[in-house]
C-alpha cells in the first residue's frame, strides 16, 4: 500500500507518486528534487527580470547623464523654502517649528 500524500488534489498525489517511481527515490525526496528544480528556475526567472530592470535604469540614467547642463549649480541653499518664491506652491506652507511672528507673511499667511 502506498504511503498516503496529505493533498486535497488527487492528480497532485498521483503525479507525486509517479515523480518517486521515476526517479527510484522516497516520496520525500522526489518532493524535495521537485521543490528544488522549480526553485531553481524561478531563481533564474527572477534574476533575468532584475537584471532587465537594472540595464533599463542604466540606459534611462545614462540618458539622463546625456542631457546638457542648463543654468548653474544648485546647492541645498538654494532650494530652501525661504528661497523659493511662495508664488511657487500652491498651498500654505506650515513650519510647525516657527511661531507666525518669526515668519515672513507669504509663509505663514498673517497679513501684512
């Protein structure tokens, strides 16, 4: 009598059992070498698709890179809030830092 293979899949069972007669080995061990193989294969599926990714990010970085250089260098000076011109966004800005008196009025919306 064969060992019982605890599936709700009889074809899934019987396949199984044909997998350890095949290849001579436990029902086990023809599940492991089964595991194993497809884990390989996705493994390698996986990569391929990283390794698409990644050359599809270098061309768009390379791109990038490509692109001439307009106007001069921007530091982390120049892109502070209190730099920008609050025409720039489309929102209030609240600092919950500063009190409204230690805020320029387009920052903190008093009046002038």
């Amino acid at each position: 009598m064969p060992s019982p293979i605890q599936t709700k899949r009889p074809d899934v069972a019987m396949n199984i059992r044909e997998l350890a007669t095949l290849t001579k080995t436990s029902i086990a061990d023809a599940i492991a070498i089964a595991v194993r193989s497809q884990l390989a294969i996705e493994r390698v599926k996986a990569n391929a698709q990283l390794t698409k990714k990644r050359k599809a990010a270098e061309l768009a970085l390379a791109e990038l890179r490509s692109l001439p250089v307009v106007g001069p260098d921007v530091s982390n000076k120049d892109v502070t809030p209190s730099r920008i011109p609050a025409t720039f966004f489309p929102y209030q800005l609240v600092y919950h830092s500063a009190t409204p008196r230690s805020c320029p009025s387009h920052i903190s919306g008093s009046p002038t």
